[in-house]
C-alpha cells in the first residue's frame, strides 16, 4: 500500500505539469526622482510579477533601440522584494530609459512583454576636485600628494624646505584630476593642461573648475612649509 501512495503522488505531479498555464506579467516601477544630478543614485520601486526585468539606461551602448546588442542591467525578480538602484555618471542632458520585463508559461511556448519607459532629466554640475600632485623639476624630482577638502575648496600640500627651495617652488609640475570626465579644469582664465608647470612661489594659486551643467567653483591650492 505504501508503494501504490507514492506511486498515486508521482502520477498526480506528473498530471499537474500537463496543464498549460498562461505566462504571469504585470509589475508597477517607480523612480525616486526623474530630475537628478549626476552622481545621485536613483532608487527603484518594483512591484509585481515577471520572471525576467532588465534595465537598458538609454546611454550610449545601452539605448533599447539597439536591441539586442544593447548593454542591460538585469534585476533580480527572485527575491522577496526586488529592488533596483542606477546612477547616471558623466553625463548632462536627457536619458531615455526603458525596463523590459517578459513572463513564459509552464511549458515555454506562450510569452508575455510589458515595456516601461522613463524620461530622465540629469544634469551633471560636479565641480569637485578628486586628487592632485606637485612635483619638483628633475628627473628625480620629488612629488607631492595634495589634501583635498571639499568644504573648504582648497588642496593643500605639505612641501618642507628640505624637500624643495624656494627656487624649486617656482615651477612645478602640476597635474589635477576632477571628479567629473565632463568638466573643465582652468588656471589663469585659460584651459589647464596637465603635467604643466605653474609657480607657486606665493605659496598659493587659484584653479576653476566649470562643469558642464554651469556651476563653477574656484579651488584654492595651498603650500605648507
């Protein structure tokens, strides 16, 4: 008798696995904001059902039209709560984003897509400063790492007597890394060029940084001797 149960429970699940059911597809997304600043995260609400949901970001290389040699960004519907989260970096203007989320049946012949879309209006107005070096003349010249505070705006350098004269502080190698690729680095009202020399015999020079989005912000870089 023990057997014949089994048997009846095998022969049962067999049976539920003949009935075709329809693919299972509805979900709701809403963003924590359509108008940010780069740099700032963009939360994700996802609610409902799908078995598969991707994210193409509408930057160049993930734009939905290029399907499918877009690049996308999957989220995961297993989990209990699926949550999704994306920061546009480098980047002013506008993003066409759009989620892509599709459900099978059970027996994979019928499929359901629901496509979301979303305007996202981003505006990159970073004019942070990320690191900077000085450097000493010479091919043995010394290099000097700058503390960045963005409070402050300033970059000072710790450059004892010692390690550098006063002569030697008259032309130093300069090289400044802002945080955003998209914005403009200027000394003396002109473009700054890396790996130039500036003179910093006054112990202190003014840099502009000019995003791309309008804001600018002078940083002042400070010697300490």
């Amino acid at each position: 008798m023990r057997y014949s149960f089994f048997i009846i429970m095998a022969f049962g699940l067999m049976l539920s696995g003949c009935v075709k059911e329809d693919p299972v597809l509805g979900i709701s997304i809403t963003p924590s904001a359509t108008s940010v600043d780069a740099g700032q995260p963009i939360e994700f609400d996802i609610q409902g059902d799908a078995d598969f949901l991707v994210f193409y970001s509408g930057l160049e290389g993930s734009k939905y039209e290029d399907y499918p040699n877009a690049l996308t960004r999957e989220v995961n519907m297993l989990a209990d709560e699926p949550s999704f989260s994306f920061t546009y970096r480098n980047f002013n203007g506008t993003a066409n984003a759009v989620f892509v989320a599709t459900s099978h049946g059970n027996w994979g012949e019928d499929t359901e897509e629901q496509i979301i879309e979303f305007t996202f209006e981003v505006s990159d107005n970073n004019t942070n400063i990320s690191s900077a070096t000085l450097k000493t003349a010479g091919l043995f010249g010394k290099t000097f790492e700058g503390v960045v505070s963005t409070d402050d705006h300033t970059v000072t350098f710790n450059i004892p007597v010692e390690d550098a004269s006063d002569s030697q502080l008259a032309s130093l190698t300069t090289n400044v890394v802002v945080s955003s690729g998209l914005a403009t680095l200027r000394f003396n009202g002109e473009v700054f060029q890396n790996n130039s020399s500036v003179d910093f015999s006054s112990l202190s020079r003014t840099f502009n940084v000019e995003a791309i989005g309008g804001a600018t912000q002078d940083w002042e870089f400070i010697i300490e001797r």
